[in-house]
C-alpha cells in the first residue's frame, strides 16, 4: 500500500510541477503537464478498481469513488455544464485521501 500511496504522489505532483513551471518558463512544458493528468486519471481509476476488487467488493469508500467517476463521465458525455472540470481533480484528492489513510493504517 505503501508504494501505491507514493506512485500517486508522483502520478498526482509531477503534472501539477511541470503546469506551474511550463507558466513561468515555457508553455511546451505545461501542455505536457496536462497531458500528463490523463494518466494521472488512468492511473487512479485503475486503482480505485483494483482496491475495490482487493477488499471483496465491501469497501464503501472505493465503490463511492468508482461510481463518482461514472458520474463524471455520464454527465461529461450528456451535458455541457461548465464547471464539470472541478469534479476530476476532486476525486484526484478523495483517492488520495483514501489511500494515504490505508498507507497509514497499514504501519501500525
């Protein structure tokens, strides 16, 4: 648990570097960056089912997350409401939340 904790660091904090850098330096850098959150996304999603999956199907919290995603997706293809960019990077930090707890109960 402990590595996938620190996979989504990097998954989750490159991207996010390389926009803040690609603003000040070159605006190159910050398209790849934004490209890069695709994967961020990929790479969450895929753990989100996975940990779903690992814990029998029984952990709320990650089939919250999961049907949170679908929701995502459902009302990105069926609407055109403006502020649905707010939803991604809100279960980017409700994943990450979930998995530093796990990291964290996992230590002890």
């Amino acid at each position: 648990m402990k590595g996938i904790n620190q996979m989504n660091y990097f998954f989750t904090g490159i991207p996010v570097a390389m926009i803040g850098v690609g603003y000040l330096l070159d605006s190159d850098i910050a398209i790849v960056g934004m490209l890069l959150i695709i994967m961020t996304g990929f790479f969450q999603v895929i753990v989100g089912i996975l940990e779903l999956a690992d814990s029998g199907f029984r952990d709320v919290r990650y089939s919250i997350y999961l049907a949170a995603v679908f929701l995502f997706f459902l009302l990105w293809a069926l609407t055109d409401w403006k502020w649905i960019i707010v939803i991604p990077p809100t279960l980017a930090l409700y994943l990450s939340v979930l998995l530093f707890i796990d990291a964290k109960k996992q230590r002890r």
